[in-house]
C-alpha cells in the first residue's frame, strides 16, 4: 500500500523483538483523534472511578499511592451509531491489521476491551506484573526462524500526550524473553526504587503503543496536569483466550465483515484470517 504506516518494516520486527513494544508515531488522523476524545467527552458521565479502598491498585505502595483511582470506560463497541464508529474503526485499523497479522497471526481476535483508562493528576499508579519467565499460556511470546509468535498484545492507542515524568505505561524492555522469572526487588515493582532498566515510553496524542503482555509492565501515577488518555484493546491470536466470555458477533449490528472476523470465538478449524488492509477501514 502506499501508505507505509500500513506497512511492517524489517526495523520494526527487529524492534518489537528486542523490546517487546512498539510505538507507531502519528498512526490516527488528527480527525479521528479529534472524534475519538469528543465521543468520550459525551459519554463522560458513565466514566467509573476505582476504589482506592484496601489498597486499590497501588497495594499499599507509598511511591503507587494515589488521590484517586484511575478511571474507566468500555462497552464503546455496542454504543448506538454515530458513537461507536470511532472504535469500531480502531479494531480494524489497518496500523493494527498490518502488526497484528504479523505479530499474532492472520486469524488474530479481540480477546477483551477496548477500554479507556483516563487518571487525573494524583492518580495512583498500578505495581509492574508480567513475565516472560514462568511460559504463560495465554501470554507467550515466542520467535523462530524469523517469525513472531505473540498469544497476548496489547493496542494502546494514545489519546492525549504522555510527555516525560508524566507517569502512565511503564515497562521493562526485553523482559518478555528473560530466562529468569519475575523475581524484581520489591521496591522496583512498586515504583519506589527506578533503576535504568524500567523506562516510561514517551507519545504523542495519536500514537499508538503495541507490546505483548509477556513484557513486565505496569502504571506510574499520573503526574500530568492534563487527563491521560489511553484505549486498550487486547488480542490473542485465533485458537486462543485469556478471557472467559467470548465475543458473539451477532449481538453487534452494522459490523463489517472485517469487524465480524475480529470477534470471532478462538477456533481453529475454519478460521477466517483478518488480512484486508484497505485505506477505507
């Protein structure tokens, strides 16, 4: 395609490989960025904010600790139209068609989400979890003979700057493949100590970060004087599920017929691909 968003390069790979994320610059249009953040404004009031309650996220950690919890908002795919199109266009977005075709496999599906995770300045943060190391079914990650083999990835798609200090998504590079299992100082998985190997990524409003759940991450306060805003969508590849409930398709009018495939139940016998990159998604 002429677009070389639409396009995974050889760099890419090579980077994703090695650090088990990806940051994809500018992959929304100013318009549909635009839309996107005006559809949550209208639905701001059925936002939830967690409990900080025993704990919350931040599980007693004086560096985690919080003013609130984060706040929370899913069910966008099943809004009336006009105000799911935005993310219905994002399942499909040929940016994570293009990836995910090539990370997960071409009958990749959407295991759960989207779901918006906004915080406020002073909202506590969430202590870093995952591992390549002990192998987890539904996450691993796996390369050979030059191909990617991800169960678990995340799409988070950036809906308002993350500049540096300013907290959110954090991870420890390369982790997906440690041969060693998680077994950090407590003080580095709570954020009170931050050692040169923990980075926060940088983004841009419209940017859009891809990792692999076997990457060790987790969530810094919210140090911004702006919301954070970042859309989680979260795949597996076709014969798998980390979730319980499945999609049914069905129960969504007006899916396209890409769309369809996304919510696929995991299966593989007759398994449609997911392999239509088309500039009008």
């Amino acid at each position: 395609m002429s677009n070389p968003l639409y396009t995974v390069s050889e760099e890419e790979k090579y980077f994703f490989d090695l650090r088990g994320y990806l940051i994809i610059r500018n992959a929304l249009s100013d318009a549909d960025l635009a839309q996107c953040n005006a559809t949550i404004d209208h639905y701001a009031d059925q936002i939830q904010t967690r409990s900080i309650g025993n704990g919350g996220l931040s599980r007693g950690s004086t560096a985690l600790k919080g003013q609130e919890g984060r706040r929370e908002l899913t069910g966008m795919l099943g809004w009336p139209t006009p105000h799911r199109e935005p993310f219905r266009k994002l399942l499909v977005h040929p940016v994570v068609v293009s990836r995910l075709n090539e990370f997960s496999g071409q009958g990749f599906r959407l295991d759960h989400g989207p779901l918006l995770i906004s915080a406020h300045k002073g909202a506590e943060g969430h202590s870093l979890h995952g591992a390549g190391e002990p192998f987890g079914q539904s996450v691993a990650y796996h390369q050979q003979n030059g191909k990617i083999y991800c169960r678990g990835i995340t799409v988070a798609w950036q809906l308002t700057d993350v500049n540096p200090g300013d907290g959110g998504f954090a991870c420890v590079p390369g982790s997906h493949k440690s041969n060693f299992p998680m077994d950090l100082p407590k003080d580095v998985r709570t954020f009170e100590r931050i050692p040169n190997y923990v980075c926060q990524p940088e983004a841009d409003a419209g940017d859009v970060i891809i990792f692999t759940e076997a990457l060790i991450h987790g969530t810094m306060p919210w140090n911004g004087d702006h919301e954070r805003r970042a859309l989680l969508y979260k795949f597996s590849p076709g014969h798998s599920s980390w979730s319980l409930d499945y999609y049914n398709a069905d129960a969504y009018e007006g899916l396209t017929e890409q769309q369809k495939r996304i919510l696929t139940p995991p299966c593989v016998g007759n398994r449609p691909d997911v392999v239509e990159i088309t500039e009008e998604y």
